[in-house]
C-alpha cells in the first residue's frame, strides 16, 4: 500500500487532465508522463520493501509439507 500510495504522489507534478495540471506539464509540451513515472517508482520502491521477505520465505524449510 506504500508504494502505491507513494507512485501516486510521485505522479502529481506530471499530471495534466481537465481539473489538474501539474507544474512539469507545461515543460513537457503538455504530455501526461505521470503514469510513466508511477510504474517506475511504485514497481522499484515494491521491490525494495519486499526483496527481504521473498528471501526469508523461501530459505525457510517446509516442515509441515513432510507427513510421516
């Protein structure tokens, strides 16, 4: 949720619709990038926060899969 919730603040600046225009449109010739910019930081920053877990989860042994 906290790298969604960061990606869409990141996408304001770039934003251009018909009630927001954020302050880097007008340097862009009016292109809307803001979804461009979201994926990245939202993708990058979700990884950042989970690469930690994946490694734990998977170097953990299954224990409960063994059935004697």
């Amino acid at each position: 949720m906290a790298a969604y919730i960061v990606g869409f603040c990141v996408q304001l600046p770039f934003m251009s619709t018909t009630i927001y225009q954020g302050f880097m449109v007008p340097h862009l010739g009016g292109a809307d990038i803001s979804w461009i910019i979201g994926l990245i930081v939202s993708a990058g920053l979700y990884y950042y926060l989970v690469r930690g877990t994946v490694r734990r989860t998977a170097a953990q042994p299954a224990s409960s899969a063994v059935v004697n």
